[in-house]
C-alpha cells in the first residue's frame, strides 16, 4: 500500500474547469440531437413527441443526483467497496436472465425494469469493473509484474461475467470489461510478453464467437461490404454511411435530417452519431470527436497527477474509466462511419438511455472526485516540500 496519507474527504470540493465544460457540452449536444432524433419516433410510439425528449432529461437529472452521490463518496471507501460491488456485479447479471424478471428487447435480455425505468445491467458492470480492477492491480501489482497467474487471476471473475453478458446475448459489452481488464492490467506493468499472449487468446475466442454464431457473422460480412445486400444486412450501415454524405461540411440543419425519419434505426441511441452527422456536417463530428478527445486528454492527466501524488488506486481508477470512455466511443463513432462492425454501443454522454447515462454521469463523478482528492493532497503536501528544500539550503 501507499505511503502516503489519503484524505478521507475533501474540505473544499475542486473542479476541473476543463472537464466541466467537456462534459457539460457533450451532454448538452447529445441533448438536443436525442430531440431532434427522437420526435417522431414519440408520436409513432406513444402519440407524443416529447416523450423521448423529457425521458431523456430524466435520465439526466438522475445521472446528476447519482453523480453527486459518487462525487461526495471518498475513493477509500470505493476501493473497500471493490470486491463486493463487482460480486453484486455479476449477482445482477444472474437476475436478468432469470425469467420474468429481464426485460426482452429486439430479441435480447440486457435490462432491468426499476421503478420504470429500464437499466442495462451491462453498464452497472462496467463501472463495477473498474474499481474492482483498480484495487486488484493495487493489492497485486507485484504479482501482476512476475507472475502469470497473478494476470490470470482476476480474469476467471472476469470470465464468468463475459459469459453471463453473452448469454443475453452482449457481445459489445463483454469485449469491452475485458479491455478494461487487460487495459489496466498492462498500465500497471504486466509483461508484454504475457500481455500479448492473454491478448491473442481473447482475440482467437472472439473470432471463434463471431464464426459460430450466424448473425455476429453476418455482420461483419455485410460491414465489408453493406451494399451487396443494402436492404437487409447492409441496411444500418447503408443508411448511416447516406447520412455522413448528405450532412457534407455544415449539415442540411437541425431537426432537417431525412434518415432519423423511420430510415435508419436505432437513431436516438446507438446511431445519434450519424444524425449528427446529417444535421451538423463535419464540423458537428468534428466538434464532437474533438470532445471526446479532451475528455480523454483530461482523463490521463488526471491519471498521471494521482500517480506522482503515489494515489495508485485513484490512477488506476482513472485509466480503467479512461480506457472505457475512449473504447466505447471509439466503437460507436467507427460503426457509425464504417470503419467496424454494427455493435450495440452507446456514445458515452450523448444516446438516449437510462442506464447508460446514469452510470456514465456516475462514471464522470468519480474522475471529478480523483481530481479533487489529489489537487488536495497536493495542496497538503507542498507547503512539507517546501519547508524541506529551505531546510536544505539553509
């Protein structure tokens, strides 16, 4: 364990002025064009067209109370909690697939009904993932550094949740903790011959996932090429690849968009990215990804900061969420463009989506609350260093 003294609060909550205005602009975006895309869809549905938008809003003012909550929480308190959340983690996972209690949608069991609001288990273990993973490699990391079953052994739990996740079926997901997973584990000094190894055998088994199920296969043979058959395999990407193209440099306007219009589904949720697209232009996407892109950049220097305040747990937290935010939309925005298979993944901070919005505004909290804790260690310790250098001249 550290040295180091952690606070266990913090006297004056300090934010990162850089990472409010990131956050606040994405969801805000993400906002409006879950609007835009969603007000037809509202009277087809339920016969209003506010009913996605004030949802949406919902999610969002909830996301925020459940932030605050994460964001008043000391990260030693997470770091005890670790263990048991991931447990209840895989314990949820159960739940759904038990009959009767799972929500069914286009033909998967991936939610929970709360209180009437529909969460996807999926990213509750997610978010339970990374701080299980951040106190293991804590707790380990030598043993991560010598050994491969100190690698190995965190990914049997590991393991069993990818299973779980597959049996709904969620391909998209269970790839995703296990980047999470190895992603940390390699921040905190795996070898890379072994790295590359436990890498290789995840990559061969996916393989072996897509081949011998006919619909993962069929997706990705249509990605190659959507328009062989463009009104039946090839039919989200044809449709969101029509929308980059119409959007050209400044979009044909806000609310303007033909696609969102019953063409292209999923428009409000795993497909926002390509009406943004149609609507904005490039400099839309552009704008966006250049966001996502600061996030991330804050992310890591969080990350960094936390480690030369010798906080590991706090910086192995922050890469595993940065990791997580940087794969998943990295995903969302190449299924969008073409550039990877259709996967059912939401654009961090942007789709429509109670769970998943919840949890990222959770996730976003708890880098908020990194950064808080370390701007005060370091505000604590500087006065000590100094005193010691002025001693050392004296």
């Amino acid at each position: 364990m550290n040295s180091r003294v952690k606070p266990s609060r913090v006297g004056r909550f300090h934010f990162d002025p850089i990472l409010l205005v990131v956050c606040t602009s994405l969801l805000l975006i993400g906002y409006v064009m879950v609007a835009s895309s969603s007000l037809h869809l509202g009277v087809k549905m339920t016969g209003n067209s506010l009913y996605y938008p004030v949802r949406q809003l919902m999610h969002i003012g909830l996301g925020l109370f459940l932030g605050t909550c994460v964001a008043l929480t000391p990260i030693r308190t997470w770091e005890k909690a670790g263990p048991w959340l991931f447990i209840a983690g895989l314990l949820l996972l159960v739940i759904v697939l038990v009959p009767g209690f799972g929500v069914k949608v286009n033909g998967s069991i991936r939610w929970l009904s709360i209180f009437g609001l529909r969460i996807q288990i999926s990213e509750v273990v997610k978010f339970f993932a990374v701080i299980y993973m951040a106190g293991y490699v804590t707790r380990h990391q030598q043993s991560i550094r010598q050994s491969a079953f100190g690698l190995i052994k965190p990914l049997i739990l590991f393991s069993v949740a990818s299973l779980l996740l597959l049996m709904e079926p969620d391909f998209g997901s269970a790839v995703v903790i296990l980047i999470i997973a190895m992603g940390i584990m390699f921040l905190a000094g795996a070898r890379l011959s072994q790295f590359i190894m436990l890498l290789s055998l995840v990559a061969v088994l996916s393989m072996l996932l897509v081949y011998f199920e006919p619909y993962r296969l069929k997706r990705v043979t249509s990605f190659m090429n959507p328009w062989a058959d463009p009104k039946d395999t090839g039919y989200q990407l044809v449709h969101a690849l029509i929308s980059f193209g119409r959007g050209e440099w400044s979009g044909v306007g806000l609310g303007s968009g033909i696609q969102k219009l019953f063409y292209l589904p999923e428009a409000h949720t795993d497909f926002l990215f390509s009406v943004i697209a149609e609507e904005l232009g490039l400099l839309g996407v552009i704008t966006v990804i250049g966001l996502f892109t600061l996030l991330l950049w804050r992310t890591f220097a969080i990350a960094v900061a936390a480690e030369k305040a010798e906080d590991r747990f706090s910086a192995f937290i922050v890469y595993g969420l940065g990791i997580w935010f940087g794969f998943q939309s990295f995903v969302n925005m190449g299924v969008n463009m073409g550039i990877l298979p259709t996967k059912g993944l939401t654009l961090p901070l942007m789709s429509y989506g109670g769970g998943s919005m919840m949890i990222m505004c959770c996730a976003v909290a708890l880098l908020f609350r990194v950064h808080s804790e370390v701007t005060e260690i370091n505000a604590n310790t500087m006065p000590a260093q100094r005193m010691v250098i002025r001693s050392r001249h004296a």
